[in-house]
C-alpha cells in the first residue's frame, strides 16, 4: 500500500501542488480584506442590595470570564462590515451582574455586534489596525454606542441607523441613531414595563393595618378582634378584580364576619357598610393607597408604576430610543461630550435625558473626568426627576492594540434611580 501510495503521489505530484496553490488562493481571496481582533476578559464583580447608611448587603458575586471574536471586512473603500462574536462563562456557577442574561446563555456564543457603514468623506490609503474609516458614516445594524466619557450610564449595543459627521478620535463629531438600545438595564425598566406582581395584596395588607385603629374606635372592638378583622378586610380587597365592587366585597365579608360573633343581621350589615365606605374613602384620598390603587391592575393584581405602560412578557425588551451626541476631541490634551436621549413608543414616560462629560490630561499619564446626567421625566419610584454624576482620575492608558499598555482607574458615582440604563458593567 505504501508502495502505491508512494507512486501516486509520484505521477500526480503537478496536480496535487496546482490544487494547493488554488486553496492557499481560495482562502486568501475570503479573508484578503478581514482582519480579526480577539480579545478575552477575566472578571470578579460583587453586587449589592439598596444601600442605605449601614444596610450594606453584598450578595451573588460574578466571577468568570468574556471572549469576543471582532471581525472588520472591507467590501469597498467606502463599504465595511463588521461582527463580533462574543460569549460570558461563568466561573462560581452566578449570572454576570449587569449583562441581561440569563444561566441559558452561560458558555453560549451569540451575535453581539454585526453592522455595515458606508464612508463619504476622503478614502485614506490605510486605516488604524484595518478597522475602517472613523470619520462621516453612515451606520446600519447593531452597533455599539457609549454615552459620555466612562460609558457609566449607557455602554451597550444598539439596533438602527446612525449618521456621523467628523472623526470619532480627533476634532468635532456629531452623532445621531434611532432604533433600540439592547442592553437596557431591565432590573428598573422591566418592572416599569410589565409591571409589579403581588402589589394587590401588598395593598391589601396595607390597607387592613390602616382599618385597625378605626374598628376599635368606630366599632368599639378590642385591639384583638380588630386585628381579626383588619385580616378579613385583606382579604377582601385581595379577592377584588373590579374597583368598583370594592366597596361590595368589603361590606360582604365584614358583615358575615361580624355575624359570627353573635352580632345581628341588621347591625352586622350596617357596620360593614359603614366600615367598607370608609376604606373605599381612604382608596381615594390616602396618598399611599392612592398610588397603588391608581397603577393597580385589579385582574392581575400587578402594579405598573407608569398607568399608561403596560407590556405582558415575552415581547421585545429593547427599548426604543433616539439618542444625539456631540464631542471634541484635542488628542492627549482633552475631550467634551454633550449628549442626550430620549425613549419612544408605548415605553415614552420612562427616559428623556441629557449629560454632559469632560475628561482632561494632566500629563502623559494622568488623566481627570467627570460626568453630569438628568432625567426629566418624574419617576414615581422616588418621585423625582433624578440625576447621577461621577467623577474620578485614570493613570496610565490602556488601548487593546498596544501590548503592555495599562490603567489604574479611581471613581466615585452617584446615581438615583433612574438614571443607570444599562450596558455598562461598573
């Protein structure tokens, strides 16, 4: 066999070198123009509760780490394409903090990243690293978009169609994309979007320890049996599907509860009657059930905080937005952001905000930013329309294309909520 292997190899070694010759061709034709950039991330991260003077409550750590495959493809001077590849492992067996995913996508590979730009400003001979013109384009796809200096806010992706007038690394550059942002923090906007469950017997609770005082007084009843009956008043607003039979059931179950207790028909009645418009008053005018009461959906019982929002699950997280940003940028020495974004559709009421950033080099290694956001929509989770700012100083610079290069960064952030939108993993 040998033999024969040996003598074939013989009579069509020309062949078998013009067929080497035509792949070597083939897979440089397919690539001539991509050029790929790997990158691999180790992370620990640990997350807190709401973090109020000693209430410090440190809990599911994220350890593990991300990889990501980059590719950019020239398909004219004018037209590139872009992907990227990218997938999170975790290492202690915990979701990544911050990264919308579920313990499913763990060691999964998904499609990040994957738009196209055409380029009408000056075709230069050679490009950073062959990743493209960075100057006038047009941007259709999934692209990413980082708002303000540290990306703080927003860092994520985002699906739509942009326009770029100016470099993005050096001088003035206007920004412009509508579409969906795809890594909205959904531990605030999913609640604003589909609502809270078990609100309607948090109501209830509420609503019957708020009752006791006045069975005991109006009633007459001992601190015991108003405590009983504060029970069955839950429970009657809980079974209630209908505000307008609010009223109905409270007068029913009271009544009936009452009677039990050896009280007659028609005194039993008419002290539930009364009792039950009493709480009806209070759904009306305490400022605590009236805010529950007025987000409440009686039939499931959820509670959305924005009355006119309401998303069941299962459709489209992405939120739709527009957002606007300009910057300028004197490299080594200074960059100023203005930026701005605005929610739309059925998601409207929940972001409309604008922020500002600077970052200035003291030397070849020190570096000072700082960050200002507002949200002008008033939120009723705190009532307010909030605000976040940070600022913090950076030594050293690190860039992915330069071996060995590095920073060490020192921060201080605020941020009210409502204003963190996501991506970002800081």
């Amino acid at each position: 066999q040998k033999a024969t292997l040996d003598k074939l190899s013989s009579d069509y070694a020309g062949e078998l070198d013009t067929l080497g010759v035509r792949v070597d061709k083939l897979e440089n034709q397919v690539f001539k123009d991509t050029t790929f950039l790997y990158d691999f991330r180790a992370s620990a991260m640990p997350s807190y509760d709401n973090i109020f003077k000693d209430s410090e409550h440190d809990h599911d750590d994220s350890t593990g780490f991300r990889f990501r495959v980059n590719s950019y493809t020239k398909i004219t001077p004018r037209v590139w394409l872009y992907g990227q590849l990218e997938t999170h492992m975790s290492m202690n067996g915990k979701s990544f903090t911050g990264l919308n995913a579920t313990d499913a996508d763990d060691g999964e590979f998904k499609l990040n990243r994957f738009f196209t730009t055409y380029h009408w400003g000056d075709v230069k001979d050679h490009y950073v690293f062959n990743k493209g013109p960075t100057d006038d384009n047009i941007i259709i796809g999934r692209f990413p978009m980082r708002m303000g200096v540290t990306g703080y806010t927003y860092d994520g992706e985002f699906t739509g169609i942009g326009v770029q007038f100016g470099d993005y690394f050096k001088g003035g550059a206007l920004r412009i994309a509508t579409g969906r942002a795809n890594n909205i923090n959904y531990d605030y906007t999913g609640p604003m979007m589909h609502g809270v469950a078990g609100m309607k017997a948090a109501a209830a609770q509420l609503a019957g320890t708020l009752a006791k005082p006045q069975l005991m007084t109006q009633a007459g009843m001992s601190a015991a049996q108003a405590d009983a009956l504060s029970k069955v008043i839950a429970g009657s607003i809980n079974r209630t599907t209908n505000m307008n039979d609010l009223g109905k059931n409270i007068t029913t179950d009271v009544s009936t509860a009452l009677k039990s207790t050896g009280l007659s028909d028609p005194i039993a009645t008419g002290t539930a009657s009364q009792i039950a418009s009493t709480l009806v008053s209070q759904f009306q005018t305490s400022e605590r059930l009236q805010t529950l009461a007025n987000g409440l959906d009686w039939s499931n019982g959820r509670y959305y905080p924005m009355s006119n929002v309401h998303m069941p699950w299962g459709e489209d997280e992405d939120v739709p937005a527009t957002f606007i940003s300009y910057k300028f940028v004197a490299p080594k020495q200074y960059e100023f952001h203005l930026y701005g974004a605005k929610v739309n559709g059925p998601v409207d009421p929940i972001v409309k905000a604008w922020g500002g950033a600077l970052s200035y080099n003291i030397n070849d290694h020190l570096s000072i930013h700082g960050e200002y956001l507002k949200n002008m929509r008033r939120l009723p989770l705190n009532n307010e329309k909030p605000h976040s700012f940070n600022f913090g100083i950076t030594f050293g610079d690190v860039d992915i294309l330069k071996p060995h290069s590095y920073a060490f960064t020192l921060d201080h952030v605020y941020s009210q909520a409502g204003t963190y939108f996501g991506g970002s993993s800081s």
